[in-house]
C-alpha cells in the first residue's frame, strides 16, 4: 500500500481555522517584481552576448591573399579565447592579426614560424628548420611569386614572441615577407570556421601534417 503524505498545516489549529493574527494570502505581482524580471533579463542577455563575443567573432575576407582557401566576401568565425589561456598560435594556424607596420588593419594569414624556429623563405621553397615545406594548400598560379613588398628571406630567426606569417596566395600577399614578424599581441585570434557561404561551412584545416617532424 502506498505511503500518502500531505502538507503541513502551519499557523493553523486542528480545525485548519487561520489562527488570530495570521494571514494566508497569495503573494500578487507588483512593479518591484516587474522591473526585477526586465533586469533579470537584460543582465542574462548581456552575459550570453558577451561570452558568444568572446568565443568567436565574424570576420569578412576582403582581398585574394589566402586563396584557394578562402575567397573575398567569404565569412569566417574567429575565437580569440583559443590562446586566452596559456595557448600559443601553432604552425598552419589561419589567423587574423594586426600587421606591425599598421596596427589598424586586419589581415588573415597562415601561421609558418613560430618563436626560435629559423625559417628560409625562396620564390621555390620554404624551408622551416632545415625542413621544406611541402603545402598542399598554396594557390599553384602564384606559389613561386614574390610580391613587390616581399623578400627573400634566408635563415632568418624568429625572435621571442614573434611569429612569422605567409599567405596561401605567395603571389599575391603582404605578409612576413614584407613587414616582418608579427608580436603576440598584434594576433587577434584563430580563424576555426567557414561560416558563409552555407555551400561552403566547414572548419578551417591548419594542415598540421605539413609541419610533422619539425620541434
């Protein structure tokens, strides 16, 4: 047989009569309530909206530099919370930075040295600690093009907070080559995602087999 239970009667004789002094009365929905509810509201949406921010920002791709990858007009989604937390910037990382030579603009690019690495840059290779890059993901049209900012660049050391960033497009591209190392601080964050067109979502490649053997 099954236990009942039943709610306590409190301020109430055995007759269940409200006792002499007591009130049971139903609290009714007031202004103070109101407002409470609408700030309630407005701080949750804030919060949702700053934490959506944070982890990731859309970015439109203006300009050939990253192709075949990525096209102008395409949309891409940016986390600046992946090196937030004792992370670092990895090799064939897609990134949007501050160029140093303009801190006001933002380009995309393809992450290729990192902090100690000695990297050699020909219009026929790259070459990252005496390992040649083998990349799948350059446009074939202009691979073997050194841009009118450009340089060849030979065993140069990346230096301490530095990290060194090529386009896909080496044709076509202002990148390390032109304006040198870029510091930590002047990387916004790692491009994860394709967001527009919808034909073409898909999460960004970093390649990481490219850059396999190299320490």
């Amino acid at each position: 047989m099954a236990q009942k239970v039943r709610p306590e009667a409190r301020n109430k004789d055995d007759a269940g009569t409200v006792l002499p002094g007591s009130r049971a009365t139903r609290p009714q929905p007031g202004r103070t309530n109101y407002v409470h509810e609408i700030i309630e509201t407005i701080v949750l949406t804030a919060i949702v909206f700053f934490v959506v921010h944070a982890a990731a920002q859309p970015y439109r791709v203006e300009g050939p530099s990253m192709q075949p990858g990525l096209r102008s007009n395409e949309y891409v989604l940016v986390s600046p919370i992946v090196y937030a937390f004792g992370g670092a910037p990895q090799r064939g990382d897609v990134v949007v930075l501050h160029p140093p030579t303009d801190p006001n603009q933002s380009f995309i690019k393809r992450v290729i040295g990192l902090p100690g690495d000695v990297v050699s840059i020909t219009p026929d290779a790259v070459i990252v600690d005496g390992k040649r890059l083998s990349e799948p993901y350059l446009n074939e049209q202009g691979k073997n093009v050194v841009p009118e900012c450009g340089q060849v660049l030979t065993n140069v050391k990346v230096e301490p907070g530095q990290y060194l960033v090529l386009g896909d497009n080496r044709g076509d591209s202002e990148d390390s080559r032109c304006f040198g190392s870029v510091p930590r601080n002047n990387i916004v964050g790692k491009a994860v995602f394709m967001a527009l067109p919808l034909n073409q979502i898909h999460w960004i490649n970093t390649f990481s087999s490219v850059f396999a053997g190299i320490k």
